[in-house]
C-alpha cells in the first residue's frame, strides 16, 4: 500500500488511537505514512484536520485511514462528516455498544489523563519510573528489597529498556543489573543479589546479534568481538541455571513481549487490576 497515510486523531494525547490503531494494521503487509494529531478539541481544530485530511487524499489519490478518539460530538461529527478518509471511530465502536450492555452513560471524558493529580496508578508509576532509572545497570543496591523484579544479563542484552517498559507501562519497580566477566570468573552471582535471587529474571541474546549490538557502542573492541560475546552468553546462561533463575532470549522478542512473560512468571497478580 504505497503512498497511503493513516491519521490517529484524539482530543487527548492520541496514544490510544494511535495504539489501537497500529495494533489493527499490524494485520496487513503495508507500511503506511503515520500522522498523529493530538488535542483536537475544538471545531476549529476539526476542521484544519480535515483539511490537511484533505489535502491528503488529493495528493495521494487514495483515501487516508483516519483512527479517532473524540468524546466531544461537535467536534467528532465535524471530522467525520466532512473528512474524505474511511473513519474508524473508537467511541462509536466500542463505547457506545458498552453504554447500552451496561445501561449507563460513559463520562466522555477528553484524554485519559486528565485526572493524574488523583490517581494513585499514576502516582506509583511514576515511582517505579524513578525506581528504575536509580537502579539501572547495577548502579545501586539501595533499597532492592522493594524492587518487584531484577533483571539480569550480559551488558546489552535489553534490560535497561525492558526496566523502564515495565515502569512505564505497569507500575512494576524493576532493577537491572550486569553480569559481567569478574562474576564468571567468581561463579557466583553479584553480591547484592543473593538475598533477592527469587525476584531475578535474566535475559539472554544471540551472540552475533549482541556483538552487532555491541560493535555500534565500541566498535573492533574486546568487548565487542564475537568470541568474547558468546563466552559472556554461555556463562551467564550456565549461571542462571544453577541459581535456578528463569530466563528468555531478547533476540526475536519485543519489549512488550518480554514483559508480558516476566509478569506472567514473577507477577501475575499484575495481570489481574
């Protein structure tokens, strides 16, 4: 689908639109131009949408795929009766079908933040956040007794992004920490983890990929030679079975993959809220 454009367009941040929406076209072997236009909250604001909606579709000879989250139904009949797009309205959908299964009204509130100061979801990711970033790369071990996770590994194997994934998107306090040659040679984990070992969850990686990885920070390094790359996965793969510490390979996963299955394997009771 060449020269196609698909808008996620919300009176909020657009993250759910474009989230859903992506989601949605991940079914489809295309790579379409993505435009995201968020606060679209009044009707002024609509109609230079459909503008540029529009203008869009002249230029490409094909209507763009418009994804819209807009709870205000001035604003939402303005897009949607004058935009020349195919428009999947999320509200439409999903909510109203959802307004008469359970036979009340939704709050059509705009955005889905517009009441952090109250939320102690919120509150805590943002703890986990600042939980994460003082515990990343082994850097600290204050205060691990409160981390839910501590994910371990070779350097670059994906645990500094799968930390913050984790706090970002599930309020999950998790820590990382490296293991390194001076642990292989010592066969035994970090001290600072041995009280915690049954939080740990290690990753692994391929080694052609992690000297890849590797190469790009520190290139015709040690540290970065495919020889040393695989001691470092064998060892640290070696110690992990004999702590007994579950592990999967970053290699062909993406971070919501990977954390998915640490919560399925070390907090499952964060799956069920």
């Amino acid at each position: 689908m060449p020269n196609r454009t698909v808008f996620f367009v919300s009176d909020g941040t657009g993250i759910t639109a474009e989230t859903f929406g992506k989601s949605i076209l991940a079914q489809f072997a295309t790579k379409p131009r993505h435009v995201r236009r968020p606060f679209i909250d009044t009707e002024d604001k609509a109609e230079q949408v459909v503008r540029e909606i529009n203008m869009t579709a002249a230029q490409e000879g094909v209507r763009p795929i418009v994804f819209i989250t807009l709870a205000n139904e001035l604003v939402r009949e303005r897009l949607t009766a004058d935009a020349n797009a195919l428009v999947l309205d999320m509200f439409r959908t999903f909510v109203e079908p959802i307004e008469a299964e359970l036979g009340m009204k939704s709050n059509h509130r705009v955005g889905r933040f517009s009441d952090v100061a109250k939320s102690q979801e919120y509150h805590d990711r943002i703890e986990a956040i600042n939980f994460s970033l003082a515990h990343d790369d082994g850097q600290s071990a204050r205060n691990l007794a409160e981390s839910d996770v501590i994910l371990v590994g070779v350097s670059r194997c994906g645990k500094t992004p799968t930390s913050l994934y984790l706090a970002m998107q599930h309020g999950i306090k998790a820590a990382n920490c490296p293991l390194i040659p001076e642990d292989f040679e010592r066969g035994k984990l970090p001290s600072m983890l041995l009280p915690h070992r049954h939080k740990c969850f290690g990753l692994t990686i391929d080694a052609d990929r992690l000297s890849q990885i590797r190469n790009e920070r520190r290139p015709g390094s040690k540290y970065a030679a495919l020889e040393n790359c695989r001691y470092e996965i064998n060892e640290a793969e070696a110690m992990m079975k004999r702590e007994g510490i579950s592990w999967l390979s970053s290699t062909h996963k993406s971070i919501e993959e990977i954390a998915t299955t640490i919560l399925r394997d070390l907090r499952p009771d964060r799956l069920i809220y």
